[in-house]
C-alpha cells in the first residue's frame, strides 16, 4: 500500500456516525476516507446493536403472537414450536445484507475503505495497522487535512461484574445464545437490558430485572416510565428495583448473583447473567494523548465544541464519543454537521428534536422534555393524553395497551414534549419530531387531518386535548 496518501478527511470508524458522515463528506466535494478495523463495515450498531437486537424482537414478537394472540383472530396454528437456530440465522442474514449495501454506498460515492486498526500519529497523519486478505501484516499511514473520530462505544463491565463471555455477558453474547436460558438476570433496566429481556422472555425464559435506581428507564416520562413497567411486569418479566449486585460467583453451570436490597442480602441463581449498565466511549489505543486531544476524565468522553472540533483543530469527534445520548440517529446527525462545519459550511444538530425509542412491546417513542422535567424547570405547560384503548384501529389490531401524551406550553401552545408507549410507537414519534424541529403548536397537530383509523390518531386527540 502506498505510504502517506492524501486525503481532505479520514474518518475512523463506520458505524451510523462514521459511514453517513463518509457520504456526505463524499457529496460536498472532499476526498475521503474511511478507516474500520472489524471484518464488515457498519459499526456497533449494524453488526452487535441496533440491528441485530431489532430483527430479534421482530422475531420473537411474531413467535409470542403466533403462540398467544392469533387465536383470538381466528387463526388456529396448532402447536407451535420455536426453531432458534433459524432465528439467529436470519439474524446473520439481515446483518449480512445491511453491511453490504453500507460497503457498496461507500465504493458508489469513491470513499476509499481501508480495514485495519487506526491510531492517531499527528494532527494530520493516521496510521493504519492489519493484515491483507492473503495474510500479511501491513502499515500504512493516511496523510489528511481532517480527521473525524467516529468509533462508538463499548459496553461497561462494573467492578466484581467483569464479562466472561459466557455465563455473565454483554449485550452482544446476548444476541448470539445458542439456546434458550432458562433463567435470565438482567443488570441495568435501561433500554438495551429492556428489549433483550423482552426477546428471550418471549421465547421461554424467566427473566429478572434487577435495577438500583427505583424506577426503570429512568429518562422517560414518569408516567410512560410506571405504564411500560406495569405492562412488561404483566407479560412476566420480574424487577428487583433499589436492587444492587453485590457480587457473583460460578457454581457449576449456573451464575449465583448476592443482591442487596433495603439493607439485605439475598442470593439469585441464573443460567446467564446479562450486564447492560450502560455503555462508554471506544477510545482505546487511537492514540488520543500522543496528539493531545482532551478527554472528560469522568466519563471519558472526547471534549469538544460547538463544531463538534477537538483540542486539536483539525480532529473533530462525534457519536457515542461525545457527550449525549447515545444513539445511532443522533451519530449520523452529528456526522453530517460536522463534515459541513470541515467544509465551512453551517452545520448543527438540535438536541431538542432528538427522539429516542424503547423497541419492547409495546413500543416507548418520546421528544423533548418530559413532565417531571418541564416541572423541575418551572416552565408553564399543558398537558393532553389519550389511551390506545380509545383508538380504533389499535382496537382492530388488538394492542389497547399504552397511551399518547403530549405536552404544550400553557401561553403559547408550541410542544415542548411527546411521549407514546403504544404499538407503532417508534414510527409515530416522527411526526412529533418534525413538530418539535418546526417549532409547532398543539393546536397545529390537532388541525391536521390523520387518516381514519390509525394509530397516530390517538396523537391527534392527545394534541387537541393540550390546545383546549
């Protein structure tokens, strides 16, 4: 390979942040490139994330109805019977298909794609390290005039919770169980704990959420929040809130969790123990100190500003690397803001138009601020809220469960929050996006004609009861 090849901008990673920043960088005229170190391009997201987790719950969202609502339809299956390994294969199989189209969106824009290990040599210069397909070990070094770190984030492994691979996991050994645990712990009752719960609760196993805090997903509306632990505590799953793992142990085939809770302790036995406390910048060994690019010392985040530029003016940063939710949508927002301020053009993301989704079912689909939130910072609102239950094509679906809520500002009506745990709730929250970014009032989304029935109705007589 050819040493020191110029580019305008090498970006290190290809996940949702890195490969959408590539294609615009690509579109605007820059000579780029992109630097991945895992065999297919894609990043978390695609490969161990996003993707895969949501072709399982699909799955196994049509097991459970096969096994639990067609009857009442009319439709009579017989013994139904659960084929995991085709599951996970089909997995593989929308995964495989996803890279690929990534790959072929990069070479379709020119983006040189380079596979191997990235590490920061200067302000200017990537060196890149790995093996060619026919086994040789290579160096090379990327000669650029910007360089945009987009390598996501790794799992956290809390002290005495260290990840074995195979009895205490991560998310990713989660999403790969070669059968079905019959007893499944899971630490940490956010989002990632939530919807891997849900999948292998469908398909058979008995699972417990075990949370420190005294409520799960506590981002949510207090409301949406208390609503999605009623309806996953009526499906089965069993919480242990103001719960904390005091340490395990490995007892034949089985992992033993000490727990503590008001002041006691007790001890819980699992065939796999799933840690999903959260999650923490991949910075290791890209060089960050030799160029000095600074870090936030307590959560490891790489600094920078409005321009999404680091300590280092030509080294820019976004995604699960920065500060902020981490999620794939808000990564490739930020990817395309900041490959337009590298090519001096306006670029920004607005964090109050971010939605972010719980995909268990029913779905959770929220923007902007919640009630408590709205409250804490005294800003006068309004609020409307409508049940699923009154929702004609919910009722024909036979989803009833869940509520639309949306929240208003009590003098000029604009919408300051929407909040949806219903089905189809991660495609109705778009609508409330947009009006979030639009500045709109409630009274507009109460005017606006909603087909007739649709689940976004219930949106409508949510928004006409918060203009009112």
């Amino acid at each position: 390979m050819a040493d020191k090849e110029a580019f305008d901008l090498v970006i290190v990673g290809s996940g949702p942040g890195g490969y959408v920043a590539a294609v615009k960088a690509a579109q605007l005229g820059l000579k780029t490139a992109c630097v991945e170190k895992e065999t297919r391009l894609g990043g978390v997201c695609l490969n161990v994330g996003c993707i895969p987790s949501k072709a399982l719950l699909d799955s196994s969202e049509y097991y459970h109805l096969a096994k639990e609502q067609f009857a009442a339809h009319g439709i009579k299956t017989g013994r139904v019977s659960l084929d995991l390994a085709a599951m996970m294969d089909r997995k593989e199989q929308v995964v495989a298909e996803l890279t690929k189209n990534v790959q072929q969106l990069l070479k379709r824009h020119k983006i040189a794609i380079i596979k191997g290990t990235a590490t920061l040599k200067a302000a200017d210069q990537v060196q890149v390290s790995g093996t060619t397909e026919d086994n040789k070990t290579f160096e090379q070094i990327l000669k650029t005039k910007n360089i945009l770190l987009a390598t996501g984030s790794k799992p956290i492994a809390p002290p005495g919770l260290e990840f074995d691979g195979d009895r205490i996991v991560s998310s990713t050994e989660a999403l790969q169980f070669d059968a079905i645990p019959k007893a499944l712990g899971v630490v940490g009752g956010g989002y990632i704990g939530l919807e891997l719960g849900s999948v292998w609760k469908r398909l058979g196993s008995k699972v417990t959420v075990l949370e420190m805090l005294p409520q799960i997903a506590t981002n949510l509306d207090g409301q949406v929040g208390r609503t999605l632990k009623r309806l996953l505590s009526r499906q089965g799953m069993e919480f242990r809130l103001k719960t904390k793992v005091v340490s395990t142990k490995h007892v034949g085939q089985k992992v033993r969790a000490t727990v503590e809770s008001n002041g006691k302790k007790e001890t819980l036995s699992f065939d796999k123990l799933l840690i999903a406390v959260g999650r923490k910048p991949s910075t290791e060994g890209l060089g960050l100190e030799t160029v000095g690019v600074e870090t936030d010392a307590s959560t490891g985040c790489v600094k920078v500003d409005a321009n999404y530029r680091t300590s280092v003016t030509s080294i820019y940063a976004i995604g699960d690397l920065v500060a902020g939710p981490m999620l794939a949508h808000k990564a490739s927002a930020e990817g395309i803001a900041a490959v337009e301020c590298i090519a001096g053009l306006p670029g920004e993301v607005n964090y109050d138009a971010v939605p972010a989704v719980i995909y268990t079912w029913p779905e959770v689909a929220s923007v902007g601020l919640s009630e408590q939130q709205l409250k804490e910072r005294n800003i006068p609102y309004r609020s409307g809220t409508y049940p699923f239950a009154g929702n004609g094509r919910a009722r024909c679906m036979g989803e009833t469960d869940g509520l639309a809520k949306l929240l208003a500002h009590q003098k000029t009506g604009r919408i300051l929050g929407v909040h949806i745990i219903g089905p189809r709730a991660s495609e109705m929250i778009a609508e409330c996006v947009l009006a979030v970014e639009l500045g709109a009032t409630a009274e507009t989304i109460a005017r606006t004609i909603h087909g007739h029935p649709t689940f976004a109705e219930a949106l409508q007589e949510a928004a006409m009861m918060a203009s009112s």
